[in-house]
C-alpha cells in the first residue's frame, strides 16, 4: 500500500526550462511534505518542506505546491541547471514522525 | 558540522553470516532513523529511536534484524544469518524531535549477501 507516489520514473528538461516533478498521497492525516535530492553514492538530501496548512512555500530556486483537495504536490524547479541531475523523492510526515517516502523520479538536465 | 556519520561504506558478507552497522547521528538530534533502500525504490522505514527508546519497529523488520541505542547518542543495526534478500542499502537518519525537524542521512552502508 504505497502512501506517497511517483508516477513518473524518469524526466528530462532542457537546461533553463523549468523542471516540475510531481507526487500523489492517500493519507490524508499527514502534517508535513518534503523533497530530498539524491546523488548515486551519496544519503538523500533535503531540499524544502511545506506544511499541510500551507499551499506554497518557495526557497531560491525550488517552490513546493500542495493541493490538498486533489492530495497532490508539486516541485518547481526554475531555471533548471546540470547539477540538478539526481533523484527526487517526495517524502510525507506521520503524525507519529515516520518520514514515508515515494518511489523517485530521475531528473536528467539537458545541455 | 560533522554531519551523519554510517561505518562501514561498504559490507560484501556471506549468506548466513552476521553483520553489524554503525551510525553517528548529528551530536544534537535526539531522533535517529534506520531506512533501507533498494534499486528503483524510496527508503523504506525500518525503526527509529527517541534518545534510547525504540519507538516503532516496521513489518519489514523480521527477527533477524536489531537495532540499538545504548546510550542514546550512536546506534548499531545487526542482521542475523543474512540472506541474499537483505542485499540494499542500509541509510540511517537523525532530527530534532521538536517541532518539525526535517532527517539529515548519512550516505549509506551498502551490504551485499553473496
């Protein structure tokens, strides 16, 4: 039973496009939303978060959407750049604090 | 920032053997995470602890797998009599437990059962 999904495995935007990656939830008791980047070899890293009450929260580049009524997120990224390169995965908070997260999306930025 | 510490980087071991891991959390976080991750997948949970306290243990756990955190600062996962199913690799995690604290991962153990 796969709470948080990914549906999309792979994506490739041209370098200064914007890059949208997206996810889906079932849980509707989750308080927090987050986005890890991941290099090969390396632990995910976080990137930006959002509250459930929150319908946008923007950091530089990457702004995060939350639709609640559709229990749909998204992740902008704007302009897209080579090292953007890397898995994205979307992850979702518990109210117990596990951290549950979806399956990625490839991101390949293209020169 | 010394950041989340994982020892070793690397385990090869053979099927039946046993096999322990070390993590190092950020020395401030009283939260510490273990998730497991395989090719094509997103960590999956696998328990964490509050300071020394195991607070939940996943399905995904058999009785083969412990975890530990003495002392409330490093923690050790050990699998017994591994299989080629545990091959993956073993990311541990650390937070704040107040408040929303987002997990800070280490960059792995990865352990192949031959």
């Amino acid at each position: 039973d796969q709470q948080v999904k990914q549906n999309s495995p792979s994506l490739s935007v041209q370098e200064g496009r914007i890059s949208i990656l997206n996810c889906d939830y079932t849980n509707s008791m989750f308080d927090y939303f987050l986005w890890y980047k991941k290099y090969p070899a390396e632990g995910p890293t976080f990137l930006i978060s959002i509250s459930s009450i929150k319908d946008k929260n923007e950091d530089g580049r990457f702004t995060v959407f939350l639709n609640k009524s559709a229990k749909h997120l998204s992740l902008h990224i704007v302009p897209s750049q080579p090292g953007d390169s890397a898995v994205y995965f979307c992850a979702a908070r518990n109210r117990d604090d596990k951290i549950i997260f979806g399956k990625g999306t490839r991101l390949h930025i293209l020169p | 920032d010394t950041g989340v510490s994982q020892n070793p980087r690397h385990k090869i071991t053979k099927r039946g053997q046993n096999v322990t891991f070390r993590c190092d959390p950020i020395s401030e976080h009283n939260r510490l995470y273990w998730y497991r991750q395989t090719l094509g997948q997103g960590p999956e949970f696998l328990t964490y602890f509050q300071n020394e306290a195991q607070l939940e243990k996943s399905r995904l756990l058999s009785d083969r797998f412990s975890a530990e955190r003495p002392k409330g600062s490093f923690s050790t996962l050990e699998i017994q009599r591994t299989e080629q199913g545990d091959s993956a690799m073993y990311l541990c995690a650390s937070s704040l437990a107040s408040g929303f604290s987002p997990l800070h991962f280490g960059n792995g153990t990865r352990l192949t059962v031959t």
